[in-house]
C-alpha cells in the first residue's frame, strides 16, 4: 500500500514538471519586447492615457474599452499581474484590478473627468511602482526561487488539500478501488490545463476576457460540487452504524455517479487554475535574464513541499478516528468551497461580467479568496448559508436513522440515492 502511494506521488509530481516543460516548449518566447517592467508600465501608462483623452471627447464606451487594452494586453498578457503575485503578493495584484475595475465602473457611470484622470493617475502611479519593485526582485536568483516555490505552494496547496481529502475519505471509507479515479480525475485536469494554457497563449489580448469568464464559470462549479461532496461527508460521520458498515462492506464498490462525482470534484479542483498557473511560470521563465534554473529549483521545491503535505495528511488521516475524521474533512471542503464562491465572482469581474462595489475599509486575503466587494462577498454568504442549511438537514438526517438502529446501505454517492432502511426478520 505504501509503495502504491510513494509511485502515484512520483507520477504526480513527473506529469507537473512535463507539464510546466511542454507550456516553456510550446510557447514563443515571451516578453522579449519590453527590457524591464518600468517599459511595460511605462506602455501601460500611455495606453491610459490615451483612455483619458477619449472619454474627454465624450466616448466612454471607446475610453472603456482602451482601458481593458491596458489591462488584457499588457497587465495579464505581458506577465505583470502573474509576476506581481509571485513577487510582491496576491493582495496587490487584487488591489490594482480593482482600480481598473473601478475606472471602467465610473466612465460608464458618466464620472466627472477630474474624478475619472485621477483614477487614471493613481493606476499609473501604482504599476510604476509595482515595476520598480519587480525590476529590482526579478534578476536576483533568490528572488526567482522565492517567486517560483510561491507561485506553486499558493496555487496547489487548495487543490492538494481537497484531493487529498477526498482519497484519505475513500481509503477511510474502505473504497480503496474508487481512488484511482481520482487520480485519473487529476492527470486530465494537468493536461486540460496545458491545452488551455497554450489556447490562451496563442489568442489575442481581446480575448483576455474570455479567459477570466471561463475561469470564474470552472470555479463557481467547483463550488456547487465541494458543497455536495462535504454535505454527503457530514451526513456519513452522523450515522452510528457506518464504522460497523464500513468494516462489513469494504469490498463494495461505489456507483459509478459516485465515482465520475468525486473524480470530477478532484479534477476542477486542480483544473481551475491550472492554466493560469502554468501560464505563470511561462511569464517567469520568459523574463529569466541569465538562468531559469532558480525558478525550476523553486518549482521543484514547492512540488516536493506538497507531496510532503499529501503524505502526512493520508498518514493522520490513518490514525484519526472515524467520525472527527469525516467532520474535519466535510469542514476543509466547506471552507475551499467558500474560498472558490470569492475566487470565482472575482474571476467574472475581471472578465466585465460581474460589477464590483468595493466595500471600503477592508482589505483583500487572496490566499483565502477574500476580497473585499459586495459581490464576492455575498456569493460566500449564499455558499456559507448553503452549507450550514445542508449540514444541519444531513446531521438530523443521521439521527433519524441512528434511531432506527444500524441501516443497511446501499453504495451512497454524492448524485446516488439515499442510505436504504431494511428491517431485519424476527
């Protein structure tokens, strides 16, 4: 059993590094056109610039669309936005998409164009210094591994933790046979991620909001599906016959909507930023001025760092009892859930198809995918509220039937029906 999971972890950890070489291998070298990041921003400030005069002649929808210029053809597709998260934070990049956000927001509104050039200025302003900052970090080797074994840790370690979840609720459970589909769940999400890694390499910067679309559309039913999978966990830890049918049944096989269900969980999991995680890296390793072996040691570092983390959660999970088990591993899935409902509505705001009301006072938690808008916000309300309802019906559920004495289950599923009650003969 060991030496089966010692040999998934080094497929794994093999099929991601190809991964990362076959994007380098397929995509143009990058960035070549611009020596330092104060070009780019400089390029970007222009752009704005000009957006500013075109809303002065009265066309905001053209002003508007200038903007998004700056923003898709340069901030995202030049590697800024990916390179400021690897560099300086994730909370910076989020901070800086709002003010593009927010410049959009108030050209349509009819903004004063005072209002409208200082917003202008401000966003400028910011990715000069954003630009100062990366042109002093992005030539040291250091910084290329820091940049490099942050990028992974931040981008796999949410996708790890439901995976992981997700095999240790099976081994647990007694389906040890269902866990290769999950692995199979996985491998199609690392190669769907390089296809659209390289789609989204190849297309023009104005498809840029197409991008964001799809990603926030991945992420949101990732969501529904973490909702389903953690309330199916809970309402496992409440029947007090399920240690007696797991021993009894550790044969029996999940149905297969079970199967495909938890596949497909695992498979969003890693495939809702697996692109734009490679797409990372191609950034990074288009701007590598000497050497990319800084950045592919910190690659290699973060992918070690998360098979570490994959096998000391299985071996706990081994140890831990029943019950507290399936609660914590419905609990991790609710809070990823709440987490992706942010990441998602932030996803579609990017891409112009949500609107964003900044909720002033608060900062952004992009580990956490907290960003500080009514409409992320309320999107983790509504998942919050979802999971507490279901939580509370499955727990009275488990009771239900833990008063009945010990059920007779059936192969349960996330989409399958529920447990079967048979009475036994006198």
């Amino acid at each position: 059993m060991r030496s089966a999971r010692v040999g998934t972890a080094r497929r794994l950890s093999s099929f991601a590094l190809i991964v990362v070489a076959l994007l380098v291998s397929l995509s143009p070298a990058a960035h070549a056109e611009a020596e330092t990041w104060s070009d780019v921003a400089e390029e970007m400030a222009t752009v704005l610039a000009t957006a500013g005069e075109t809303y002065a002649a009265g066309d905001a929808e053209a002003a508007k669309e200038q903007v998004n210029t700056a923003y898709y053809g340069y901030y995202e597709k030049e590697g800024f936005e990916k390179t400021v998260m690897a560099y300086i934070s994730g909370d910076r990049a989020a901070e800086v998409e709002y003010q593009f956000s927010s410049i959009k927001k108030a050209m349509l509104a009819g903004a004063a164009q005072s209002e409208v050039d200082a917003a202008l200025d401000t966003l400028a302003e910011m990715l000069r210094t954003d630009a100062a900052q990366l042109d002093g970090k992005s030539d040291n080797p250091i910084w290329d591994f820091l940049g490099a074994l942050i990028i992974i840790l931040r981008e796999g370690f949410e996708a790890i933790l439901v995976v992981v979840a997700i095999v240790a609720y099976l081994v647990k459970a007694g389906q040890q046979a269902a866990v290769r589909q999950v692995y199979w769940g996985v491998a199609a999400a690392l190669v769907a991620s390089v296809i659209l890694a390289w789609i989204f390499g190849s297309l023009s910067a104005a498809a840029g909001a197409s991008q964001e679309i799809f990603e926030g559309v991945t992420m949101i039913v990732a969501v529904l599906m973490l909702i389903w999978v953690s309330n199916w966990i809970l309402s496992k830890a409440d029947a007090k016959a399920w240690s007696g049918y797991i021993k009894e049944k550790s044969a029996t096989a999940l149905s297969t909507g079970s199967m495909l269900t938890l596949a497909l969980t695992a498979f969003l999991a890693v495939f809702r930023e697996g692109a734009e995680t490679i797409i990372m890296y191609a950034a990074l390793l288009g701007r590598a001025p000497d050497s990319a072996v800084p950045i592919w040691v910190g690659l290699g570092t973060g992918l070690v760092a998360l098979l570490a983390v994959y096998a000391a959660i299985r071996l706990l999970s081994v140890r831990i009892p029943l019950r507290p088990f399936f609660l914590a591993t419905s609990v991790l899935l609710a809070v990823m859930a709440v987490s992706f409902a942010g990441g998602g509505i932030k996803e579609l705001q990017e891409g112009d198809l949500v609107s964003a009301t900044p909720v002033a006072g608060i900062g952004s938690v992009d580990l956490l995918g907290f960003y500080p808008t009514v409409e992320t916000l309320s999107a983790q309300a509504v998942a919050l509220a979802a999971i507490v309802i279901l939580g509370v019906l499955g727990v009275r559920r488990g009771w239900g039937r833990a008063t009945e004495g010990p059920p007779e289950v059936t192969a349960g599923s996330p989409t399958g029906a529920a447990p079967t009650l048979t009475k036994e003969k006198p």
